[in-house]
C-alpha cells in the first residue's frame, strides 16, 4: 500500500494517489494542523471521502495511538484504563457528518478499504436502532418517551434490552475495533439482547471517530446529549452543500392553521383522559388543570394569528425577529412560562401514547403527537442564551389557499412563521465551544464566497479541485440559441412564447437522436417542465412534419418526467432504468428539475446519464415571500456594515444560490474516472463572464461558447464517436447491494444506481487492477482475440456498415457548411443516427458481405501519420475520404475479408494446442511483471477495453528485445485480420527507431 508524506504526516493509501487527491489530503492535514476551519470542493469519482479518511486519521495516529481495545464504561478512577489508553482519551474526537444514513453506510465502506482502524461507532436514531417489537412502530418524540417509560420500568412491560447493554459493552472492548454500521448494531442487538441505540450511545463516549447525520450536531437537543470534549475536536461535514439551507431551517419553525387546530384537538383529549383517570381510577399522575391551559393559550394564539391585518395576499404580514416576542407575551407567553408549557407538553405526549396502548387501536399505533410541534416551537423561540439571536429573525404571516382533500378543516387557512436569515446561528455554537476544526467538503460548494459568508465562519483554506478525467471524455457547451437561430432564455419575459419552446424542443430532439443511452434534461422549475411538454406533446414544429415535437423525442428515446409527489419517485427511476435496458430502443431521457430529487446525490454513471442539458437558470420565484425577506435581509445587513468582513448583497445571494443548483444538476454525468459525457448549458445569459464564473471548476476549461447551432451538432456527434472508440463502456446492469432485494423494493434515493459504478475505475482501468491481483485468465483461448471465429462466414451477425459510413460522410459535409438541418424530420431520410447509436439490425444479402462497421478500427487509423498510411500494406482499404472512394475501397476489403474467412477455416483442437504453445514460449520469454501485463493487453484486446493502436503498440514493445523477435511476428497470427496492415505499421516504426525498454 503506497504511503505519502504529506506535511511531514506519513499517509497510507489504497492505490495509488492522482495529483488532485494528494493536494486534497494536504488541504486536510493543513486544516488539522493549522486548527483553521476548511471549504474543500471535489468533484464526485476523485476519491473525496476516502481522502479525508486516510487524511484525517494518519493525523490523528500522528498524535498518539487509537483507543481499540479500550473498553466502553471504564473511568480513570477505577484504574482499569493503560497509560497509552488514558493518552488517547484526551486526543480530540473526530466527527464526520453527513446528510443521511445512507451516505454514512457508504462512508463506513470507504473506511475498510484503508488500512486505519480507530475505534468508531455509527449514531442513529430509535427509528433506525430500536429492536423492540412496540416501540420500533412508532416515531419522533412519542417513540422517545416510550423508551424511557420501558426502560425505567420495573414491570413486566419493561424493555428487555436496555439492562443488558452496561455488561455487553464492559465484557466487548473490542466492539469498535473494526468498522460497524447501523445494520450490524441492529444485528449484534437481535442475536445478543442489548439495545442498539443505547450500546451507541455508550459507545461514543471512548471512539476516535464518530459517524452521524448532520442533526446531531445541528440540533441543540441531539448535541446536548453527545458527552464528547468538544474542545480541540474535529468537525466533518461531507456533502455539505445543502449545509447553509439545512441549519437557516433547522433554526426556523412553520405553524400552518390546520397543524395548530390539531394541537389544540390533542389539548382536549388530554383533558378528557386526565378527568377520566381520576375519576375512575384516582389516578392523579396528569393534572388535567395543565393541559386545560395549553388548550387556552393555544386558543388564544389561534385567534390573534387571525386577527393579524393581512393587506396583501402576496406580501402577507411581515415584522422584525424581535416581534415574536411581544405577540407572545400578549398571551401570557414568556421565558418564565414557556418552561412550563415546555413541561405540560411533554406530559401530554406521555399520556396520549399511554392511552393509545392501553386502547390497543391499530389506528393510533405509530402516529405522531401533533403537540410535539409546539415543545419544538418553543425551545426554538425561547433558547437558553437569552433573545439575541431574534435579530437574524422575520416573523411572517401569510395565507394559502384551503385544500380541500385536508381532513382537519382550520378555521382560517394562514401559516405563521419565524425564518431564520442567518444559517451561522447554527454554526456559531462550535465556534464558542472551541472545537479545533471545521472541515465542510463537497462535489459542489461552489461558488464558494457566498458559502462562507453565510455560515459567518472563517474559512482560510479552500480548494476547488479539478477532475481526474481527461480533456476528451467530458464535452461542455454554451448553446445560445436553436436551429431556426432563435435565442434560448428561460426568463419569464420570454419562457411562454411558442417560439422559445418551439427552439427549445427541436434542440432536444436532436440532441436525442446524438446522445447514446441515457439524457438527462433539467428545467428551473415544474412550471416550465409541463409548460414545454404540454405544448410538446400538440405542436409539430414544423409545417412539414405531422409528427409533434414530443413523437420526435420519442423515436429516439422513451421519455420520463420527473413526478412532483416524493411517493411516486421510486417508480419513476425503475420506469427510466427499464427503457434503458431495453435493447429493443434506444435509450431514455429523463425530464426533470433543478433542486429536485434527480439532481441531489444520485449517481447516473456511464450509460445512466451520458449528458445533462440544463435548458435555463434555476432563480428562485423572486416574489416568494422567503426568498423577498432574505434579499432584503442581506441587503439591510450590507448597508449597516461600513467595516469588517464582507457581506453578501440580497442580488448576489440569489444569483450564486441559482449557479449552485446548476453545479448540482450537471454533477449528475460524470461519477468516475472512466466516464464520460456532456454538459449543454441551452440558456444565452451562460455567455456571460458573472455566470461562467460561477460554474464549478473543474467544468470550467471545458467550456466552449457556439455561435451558431451547427458547431454544436458537428463537435457533439464527434465526441461521442471519439467516446465510442476510446473510452471503453460497461454493460448497464443491475448488481443487487447487500440488503436490497430489488429495485422494485425499498427506494433508497442514495443507493440507487450505485451499483452500476465500478469502484475501480475511481483508482486505476479495470483489467490492469485484475491483472495486480492476480485474477488473470489461464486458457489461451480466454486471453488470444477470437480471430479466425470472427471471419467465419454468418449470415445471421452481419450489418451494413456501407450505408452507415455513407451516411456519416454526408451528415458531415452537411455540418461542416452550417447547414443547420432539424435531424429528426420524417423527410430527412438521408441522415441518419450515428453508427453508435442506431441498434444494430440483421441483414441477409445472399449476394454480397458487407464490412461490419466495427467502432474501434477508425480511431487508431485516422491518428497515423498520412505519409507512413499508405505505405503499410493494405492500408488504403481502411481510408475513407469521399463517398466514391468509399464504395470502392469497402469491396476491397470485404473480398479480403471473405478469402481471408475461407481460407483460415481450422479446428479449434489445433488453434488451442498452437496458442498453448504460444503461450509457453512466452511465459520463458518474459518476466513476471512482463507476462501479466502482456496479459492484460490481451485480454483488453478480446473485450474491446482498450483503443486498438494501443495495445498493438504496447504488445510490439514488448517483444522489441532481440530474443523475442520471432513471438513479435507470430503474434501476428492472433491479431485480427483487419489489423494487420496496423500491425505492420507499429513494427516498421519500431525497426526504424530504437525501443526505450
């Protein structure tokens, strides 16, 4: 394992190291060394997570040992810790965040790729962790305080599993040792008895390195219950790009009408059972006085909620953070009562579930205590270092519209709000409590300014990484305008016209037939997404064409629209998956949103999503009253600030807030190393330099800017022809993950498409990986190309590669003049798709053998010098420069071809034993090292994995040394016959100058 000194931290990594991973790992050490907080951008498939792993625990070994073996529960004072255990409990804890659950699974699988085994523990909540069979069915604060009802009860009711977590932990040190998720705490609970969710807990208390979702440090409730030493402690925040808009809404609260009409049901009910007990059962646990006051002023705040002058439906009532105070204490409200209020909820959530089970009614098993809601509203309101932070507060009101199909009807359909302008306020309490450092990382932090101004932190180190990839396997384009010259611009002054949509539709229905497999289509928002699909789906487009725009799409690939109910998002993913799949079509193009579920963390690698179109800018509706009160909440804060750091105007805001919607749907193409595909920006304010800028960096180089729509058509199709013969594709299968039964299952939006990623080609191309491992094919006829079965006559796998090749020369000639032509158009029969993208067909022509138009011969052919082509023999058949030419020199080599065919016609028992002996004498021949990378060529020129010319050139230096020159020239009769003249062509060039061995 390659190990790298990276300020002056000896660093192990599982492979070897690219150039952009090494200086993110140095960003990392620089920040954990320096103490200074990190934004570090990196594109997906360059190996964040994996990165800052290795990064962040070498540093962390460099101080002093792991904790393994240290047991959970042990204190200093029982003498039972070693001295190097005592020195690592007083080493700063690591906590790495991310958003989900399933984010962190994948990180704890990164974990065990590396050599470091810190002592770790994953956090989840009771929903995730509870194994108890009551307890597990319910939710939020009423699953909460069930399970401490069962654990400090001392009746046959109790929870079995809470008491036997103390002696688990004690009698394992070793728990911890070794990289542990979710599912095995569940595991280890359900075969051994103690309880997950509390053997976590007892667990974080003696970790290196603890896992959660970003709530436990958010949350003042979650972090509250962390006894960590947060001084000196190391804050990781992975796929933080939604982190700013994440704590601004964990730090604001929404009361609609309806949820506070429900609340006050729930206050009555509490009444009714605390009567009801004590009257029946003397049972005076609840004092139904209480709950009648909650029921009182939640009446009261009901009423003055309606009462609040509204003048403007679209403005709604608007007053400074500090309002919510005085409403408040209209009703007898303040910081003295709320504890109390705070008090009597929590009874009221007791009772209710205590009288939901004594009820044993399956319909209120597992539903969620409204009055939750009002203890959560109140702890926001209310925190416990007094009023300040009100200032970085709106209180609004506003009314909506009453839908119908709601079962709880409010008396008056209004929402009142308190927004949180300021997402710092969140982030502030780490900066009090000391902590060493804040690490926030991404794909997408760009751009990066407005990001740290938000979070009101300092950010000295920053990094925006480039790819990993090369400059041909990524195609990135301003498109301004449509084939009828029409300009693109998804602005409201211009989104409704027929002639933008028109434009719009045609681009994309030429942009369908060039993409191969899949294409994803992103739209600012669902109103301009069944916009264009409506008026798709009832006009041609043309006068010519009785077909409709939509009809058009479809002829090239099966759409799929992104649906607005989370519910039925799940189907619409198996649906795209599906079309892919399908061999019968060619491919599927999936309509969808910015900032919807299709742009936020699914991996659409290879033939998933082969190029996203972003068809315009993703501003947020400027009149939304969130959006209005943040602008002139930045812009309030910009004219009262005459010095100090720089604060982000409400116009730069809402600006960069767009981009970083753009940056997060394009994410989406390109996942690994591998991959490749193309980025069309179909918007003309993209030209402009304010924009551009703002566009990840690492797209940025790529970026071309088209005058006019036939560049666009010409340089696209020859990307993906070039992609077709270099980049070597994999099958788009489905590999199913531990766990996951089928796709059909249980939708994980953060697994889905994992599987059709190969982690290797993050490190290094898949047969060389094979090849280092050993894992190499034995059998000669599983490593040499099929030569002479691929020359055998068959009628049944011939294709016309003449009319293909025709085609091209025309389409081309067509583009090269600018002649921007709708690809699509049913009288448009003398273009057709590319040879990449059509589905091969079968052909029975008893008269003629047409050549098979095999995609990775052109590519090493056209790249030879012209003066050296046309003396390798042979080599003039394999030109092509114009159509006559063309027709000619296909017979030439079809007839050599079909001789060559006849005449190789042998056994198979002889063609093994031959290339047995082949092999032999070139096992002798070679080194070790040598013979498996021989190998691997070999096997990448069976399976395509490689350009032609490359392997033939490697296999020719190979066997360039003076005692290896005979297998140099029988290895010609493993090669194919069409790539002899090639072959030939590499040994005269290799005998003309001398071989660097």
């Amino acid at each position: 394992m390659p190990t790298y000194k990276i300020r002056g931290i000896n660093v192990e990594f599982p492979f070897e190291a690219y150039e952009c991973q090494i200086v993110y790992m140095e960003k990392v050490i620089q920040s954990l060394q320096e103490k200074s907080n990190a934004l570090l951008e990196s594109p997906t498939g360059t190996g964040k997570t994996l990165c800052l792993l290795c990064a962040t625990l070498a540093w962390r070994k460099s101080l002093g040992g792991f904790s393994t073996g240290r047991r959970a529960g042990a204190k200093h004072s029982e003498g039972l810790l070693s001295q190097s255990q005592e020195e690592s409990s007083s080493l700063p804890t690591i906590i790495y965040t991310s958003r989900t659950h399933s984010q962190i699974r994948q990180v704890v699988q990164e974990l065990k790729r590396t050599v470091y085994r810190p002592k770790m523990v994953v956090l989840g909540s009771r929903e995730q962790l509870c194994i108890h069979p009551d307890v597990s069915l319910l939710h939020g604060k009423t699953q909460t305080n069930a399970c401490h009802f069962l654990c400090h009860k001392r009746t046959k009711r109790h929870c079995t599993h809470f008491p036997r977590v103390s002696e688990f932990v004690k009698s394992n040190p070793s728990l911890g040792d070794e990289p542990i998720d979710i599912e095995d705490l569940v595991n280890i609970g359900k075969n051994n008895g103690p309880c997950p969710y509390y053997m976590s807990r007892e667990l974080h208390k003696v970790v290196d390195i603890l896992f959660a979702p970003y709530n436990y440090l958010i949350d003042p409730g979650n972090r509250k219950s962390l006894t960590i030493e947060w001084k000196n402690s190391i804050l990781i925040f992975d796929e933080a790009h939604n982190l700013e808009s994440i704590c601004a809404e964990a730090a604001s609260f929404d009361l609609p009408s309806a949820l506070l009409t429900s609340c006050i049901s729930e206050a009555q009910n509490c009444v009714d059972i605390a009567v009801s007990r004590r009257d029946n059962l003397n049972d005076k646990t609840y004092n139904p006085d209480n709950f009648a006051i909650l029921r009182a002023l939640l009446l009261k705040l009901e009423k003055r909620i309606s009462e609040v002058p509204i003048e403007s439906k679209e403005m709604g009532f608007t007053k400074p953070g500090e309002y919510i105070y005085e409403l408040l204490e209209e009703l007898n409200i303040t910081r003295k009562t709320a504890t109390m209020l705070q008090d009597t909820v929590e009874d009221a959530i007791t009772l209710l579930e205590e009288d939901a089970k004594a009820s044993d009614s399956q319909k209120t098993k597992g539903t969620v205590c409204r009055l939750e809601s009002i203890g959560d509203i109140l702890k926001i309101i209310f925190k416990e270092n007094g009023n300040a932070h009100a200032k970085n507060y709106r209180v609004h009101i506003q009314e909506v519209e009453v839908n119908s199909h709601d079962t709880v009807k409010a008396k008056k359909s209004r929402i009142f709000s308190w927004w949180c302008f300021n997402p710092g306020v969140a982030m502030e309490e780490f900066a009090k409590k000391d902590v060493g450092s804040i690490i926030l990382t991404s794909g997408t932090l760009s751009p990066m300014d407005s990001f740290a101004e938000e979070l009101k932190l300092k950010f000295p180190i920053r990094l925006e990484n480039p790819h990993v990839i090369s400059d041909n396997q990524l195609w990135a384009g301003i498109v301004p305008a449509g084939p009828s010259g029409h300009p693109f611009n998804s602005s409201y002054r211009t989104r409704d016209t027929a002639d933008y949509k028109l434009s719009l539709g045609n681009s994309i229905v030429n942009f369908a037939r060039i993409v191969p497999d899949g294409l994803l289509v992103f739209f600012p928002s669902y109103y301009l997404l069944n916009l264009c699909i409506d008026y798709w789906k009832n006009m041609n487009g043309t006068s010519t064409n009785s077909s409709t725009i939509w009809e058009r799409i479809c002829k090239h690939k099966l759409p799929v629209v992104e649906p607005k109910q989370s519910s039925l998002f799940p189907q619409a993913i198996d649906d795209y998956m599906a079309k892919l799949r399908d061999p019968s079509i060619n491919g599927a193009v999936f309509f969808a949103v910015c900032r919807g579920k299709v742009s936020e963390g699914l991996d659409f690698a290879d033939q998933a999503g082969r190029a996203v179109i972003v068809t315009g800018i993703p501003f947020a509706l400027w009149n939304d009253p969130k959006v209005r009160l943040k602008r002139e909440f930045l812009d309030q804060q910009k004219q009262s600030q005459r010095t100090g750091p720089k604060v982000l105007t409400g116009d730069e805001w809402y600006s960069q807030q767009a981009s970083r919607a753009v940056n997060q749907a394009v994410g989406r193409v390109i996942r690994h190393r591998h991959d490749h595909g193309a980025i069309i920006f179909c918007d003309e304010r993209f030209t402009k330099p304010n924009h551009q800028s703002q566009i990840s960096r690492w797209i940025q180089p790529h970026i071309k800017c088209y005058s006019n729509f036939g560049d666009v058509v010409f340089t696209l199709t020859r990307f993906f022809r070039n992609a077709a013969i270099n980049c070597p594709t994999r099958q788009l299968t489905q590999v199913q993950e531990p766990g996951v039964k089928s796709s059909l299952g249980k939708f994980d939006p953060d697994k889905f498409l994992k599987p059709l990623v190969d982690e290797s080609h993050s490190i290094e191309s898949s047969f060389f990986a094979e090849v280092k491992r050993g894992s190499i094919f034995k059998q000669p006829q599983e490593i040499l190309p099929a030569n002479r079965s691929n020359l055998c006559f068959n009628n049944q796998k011939q294709s016309s590669s003449l009319k293909c090749t025709n085609d091209r020369v025309l389409e081309e000639k067509l583009i090269r003049r600018n002649e921007v032509v709708d690809l699509t158009k049913e009288s448009c029969s003398q273009l057709t798709a590319p040879y990449f993208v059509k589905k091969r067909k079968l052909v029975d022509d008893k008269h003629k053998l047409l050549q098979r138009c095999d995609k990775s011969c052109s590519g090493p052919v056209e790249s030879l010098p012209q003066g050296k082509l046309s003396s390798a023999q042979g080599f003039s058949s394999m030109q092509v420069k114009t159509e006559t030419s063309l027709q000619t020199r296909t017979s030439q080599v079809v007839s050599s071809e079909t001789r060559s065919g006849v005449s190789s016609c042998s056994t198979s028992g002889d063609e093994e034993k031959k290339g047995s002996n082949f092999l032999i004498q070139v096992r002798e021949k070679l080194s070790d090292g040598e013979y498996n990378e021989f190998v691997g060529f070999m096997k990448a020129l069976k399976s395509k994995a490689m350009k032609i010319g490359q392997v033939l050139q490697s296999i020719v230096k190979i066997f360039s040394a003076p005692d290896r020159l005979s297998l140099r020239q029988r290895f010609k009769d493993y090669v194919p016959a069409k790539y002899h003249s090639l072959y030939e062509y590499y040994l005269a060039e290799t005998d003309d100058s001398p071989v660097d061995l």
